[in-house]
C-alpha cells in the first residue's frame, strides 16, 4: 500500500527514464528535469478523442438546432458541437445562449461564434457557478449539452436538480490509443493523470506487473483507479508541497538521484 505518496519500504532506486502518458508539449517544466537529473523522458498519448460520426448522431434524433441554449464543459465539447452541426448542415440561431463553465472555454468558443456578453455566460471553474444564469433562463430556454461516452455525471444531477429542460449528446468518445508498438513499458517511472490512462494500460499490456516500477498519479480519482488494480502509488500530486506532478516528481528525484 502507498502510505503519505510513497510506497510501503520504498527504496528510492535510481530513475534514469520516465514515461509521461500524455502527448508531448512544446514546452514544459519536464525538460528542465530531465536536464538536471540526466533523464529519459518520454511521452505517450494513453487515451484519445474520436469524434462520433453525423450518420451515428442522427440516430439519437437530436437536432442541435432545436435548443436554444448549449452548455459546454470542454473545448472537445465546443469542436465537436460545431463539427456535428457543419456535418448536419445546421447554421445555429444568433439568439442562441451558450453556457461555459470556465473563462478558457468561453474564450475558445470565439473560435465558432461572433463574441457577445449578451449571450455568453461564463463560470469561474465549474457548473455550480453558473447557477444563477441557469436559473433565470430556466423557463424561457431549452438546453443541450455535448458529451463524450463518459458523460458527466456531477454536471447532469445539478442540472436535474435546478429541474431544466435539458438533454444530453453524446458527440465524441474518449478511448484508449493503440500502444501495440510499443514493445512493453519498462520505464522506471510511469505517469498517469486520469483513471483512463490506467484502463488503457491494461487494455494494451493485459499482463502488465509492477515490479520495480515507480507509480506517479495526479488526482484522487486516478489513485483509486492505481490501487484497484492492486499497484503501488510511490509518487502523488497534488499536495501541499509539491501542487504538480513536475514538484513531485522532483522531490521523488532528489531522494532517488542524489
């Protein structure tokens, strides 16, 4: 078991190579670790987003255009809203409300539509902030929001809680990539921020065992996903003194590679 982010009897063997399931950025605080501490470090996308074809979307007989309001929770929301209705050939009302829970997807949003306050309402981080707009459209709007095959549960009961008119659409699914060609992940360091990182390590290496590989997660929700599978957590962000994965990595480092 892990106990305080590090497991039972860690022995801080040395790390000279990290696998960090994401893809890789143009710029990012890793490489400044790997200088430091002489690393290899790689990048692996471990999940995906593939969009779900028009032809499919029909299917469910919803048509965007017959809601007034749209809620979106992500940029991949935003893209595949707009994809879906390009494929459809529906041009959206310019009365149309949008919804979007962070400043970062509004912004993103003037990608697809011409910038007003006046139908734009954003939240700080979450659903819950946007409560008050919800409400006072509650009676006049019709509300829709694009999803993934994940959903989203916590936004779906507080919607149903404010009792909207409100429905949900599955517009594009998140999956595991396909890692066959990679001929087996023995990395002193493996790196996950999501449950479906940890799915999709499975997936791929159905035989996967831990030995003596360091397991780095960030999120509560990606830690209990790790010790479900019955593995060892050695490295954990966030917390009080090491908020990202990039400070956690490096205390771990400093003890290991000293």
């Amino acid at each position: 078991m892990a106990i305080n982010g590090k497991a039972e009897g860690e022995t801080y063997k040395k790390i000279k190579s990290i696998l960090i399931s994401q893809p890789k950025p143009e710029r990012s605080p890793y490489y400044d670790l790997e200088k430091k501490y002489d690393l290899q470090i790689d990048w692996r996308q471990f999940i995906q987003v593939e969009p779900v074809s028009s032809k499919d979307f029909r299917k469910n007989r919803i048509r965007p255009d017959d809601y007034s309001a749209i809620i979106f929770t992500s940029k991949n929301a935003i893209d595949h809203f707009f994809r879906i209705c390009e494929e459809m050939r529906i041009k959206m009302s310019q009365e149309t409300k949008y919804f979007c829970i962070s400043e970062a997807i509004a912004n993103y949003l003037q990608k697809f539509i011409v910038y007003r306050k006046r139908k734009v309402f954003t939240g700080k981080r979450t659903i819950t902030d946007l409560k008050s707009y919800l409400i006072k459209y509650k009676a006049t709007e019709k509300f829709l929001m694009p999803c993934s095959n994940l959903g989203a549960k916590s936004v779906s009961i507080f919607l149903d809680e404010l009792e909207l008119d409100w429905q949900d659409a599955m517009m594009y699914q998140t999956v595991s990539s396909d890692l066959s060609d990679l001929s087996n992940v023995l990395y002193d360091v493996l790196v996950f921020f999501s449950p479906l990182g940890i799915t999709s390590l499975y997936e791929n290496f159905p035989d996967f065992k831990q030995k003596d590989t360091r397991i780095a997660v960030f999120g509560n929700s990606t830690s209990k996903a790790v010790t479900e599978r019955g593995l060892d957590i050695n490295i954990h962000a966030p917390a009080p003194d090491t908020p990202s994965m990039t400070m956690a990595l490096e205390k771990y480092l400093q003890a290991s590679n000293k």
